[in-house]
C-alpha cells in the first residue's frame, strides 16, 4: 500500500515478492512436469528404413534436411506418419553425427 507520502510500504513489496515467487516455481514446476511426462520411442526398423530411403542421400552428403524434405518424406512413408517433421529431421542429424564420430576414431 501507498502511505500518506504516496511511497510503497514494505508490506506491499514483500507481498509482490512472495506472489513472484510462487509464480516463478509454479513455472518452474509445470517445466519438470512436461519434461517427464514426455516418453521418448525408440525408432522401429520400418521406420529407419523410411528415413533411409527417403533421406539417405542427406547422411551420405552430410547435410540436415529442411522442414520442406522432412515433411515430403512424412508423406511419402506411411512408417513416419507418427513422427513430426523435427523427430525426423533431429534422427536424420543424429545419424550424421555418430557418421563423423566414426570417421574420428
């Protein structure tokens, strides 16, 4: 609250702090909770072969594809229909790194 000097008390400050903070773990609290929720699947062998037939030239010539690519190759294979278009493309990339992990060795 204002007092007569039309300054804030401290009452109002704690209390503005303390409504902060419930807020901030709240947030906090709802991230841990999605992050746990989320399951992560294993990719099938059908669905590893789609990736390959339709994007192995990506992973020979080392390069991510684009939203556009991923998003033809999800229609084109009925395998990846339970995928989104950022699972496929971020297993595309995983395959490209443990490729060039492999030729460091």
């Amino acid at each position: 609250m204002h007092d007569e000097h039309g300054d804030v008390s401290e009452t109002d400050s704690e209390t503005d702090t303390t409504e902060l903070r419930y807020k901030v773990q709240a947030r906090r609290k709802r991230k841990v909770e999605t992050k746990e929720a989320r399951k992560r699947r294993q990719w099938s062998t059908e669905e590893q072969a789609a990736v390959q037939r339709q994007l192995g030239k990506f992973i020979r010539l080392m390069k991510c594809p684009n939203q556009r690519q991923c998003s033809e190759a999800k229609s084109n294979e009925p395998a990846l229909a339970s995928r989104t278009w950022q699972h496929v493309k971020f297993h595309v990339k995983n395959k490209i790194d443990a490729a060039k992990r492999m030729k460091n060795l």
